[in-house]
C-alpha cells in the first residue's frame, strides 16, 4: 500500500475515496477516527488516503484532475449539461440557498415543539 493522498479532514477523504471507487480505483482511508486525538496528536498527516501500487498512478492521475476542476466560487460556470465553460454566466442568478433551508429547519423545530 502507497500513501495516495493526505487529506486535511475524513470528510475530504471520503470525497476522494468514493471519486476513486465511482472511477475503478479501490482505496482505503486511514486515520479517520483519529481526529478526535487533536491537541494529543498533531493536527496535520492524519487522514490518508491509500492504495495499491499498481493504482497509483491511475490514483494520482484523477486526484490531479479533481484538483485542477472549477474553483469554489465557478460552479457557475460550468455548463452542467453540456459540461463546458458557460459564456453567459453573468445571466446565472443565485437561487435562495441557504436562507430557505435554515428558515425550514427553523420552522420544522417549532412545528415540533
């Protein structure tokens, strides 16, 4: 087994881990429980991500790729349904997000009270 990745978070890694699975590339995440130790243990190299030798390099070629995918803030330029570059991105409108979800949990918590 050969370190592939180090993840900053397990939730980092399970994100890596499912891409490979979902692409053919069995892997195992190691040190995922061991976050809970922060302030016992170091706080960075915890979580890796490992695999065979001979997936490596398949391993690291789509590691590369999801790294080098859209920043957090272009999402909205990428056409997903054609999976290019939208040119019209300025007529993209952001949707109510994350206020309507807080204010349905906000509602469901007093509906249950």
């Amino acid at each position: 087994m050969r370190t592939l990745y180090e993840a900053a978070n397990g939730v980092d890694a399970r994100l890596l881990h499912d891409l490979l699975a979902q692409e053919g590339v069995p892997a195992l995440v190691c040190g995922e429980f061991l976050q809970g130790g922060i302030g016992e243990l170091p706080a960075a190299g915890l979580v890796r991500l490992m695999v065979d030798e001979r997936d490596y390099a398949a391993g690291r070629a789509l590691i590369a790729r999801w790294e080098s995918g859209p920043a957090c803030g272009d999402w909205n330029d990428v056409s997903w349904s054609a999976g290019s570059v939208r040119t019209d991105a300025a007529d993209v409108s952001p949707g109510p997000g994350l206020l309507v979800l807080v204010l349905a949990v906000f509602v469901l918590l007093l509906l249950s009270t």
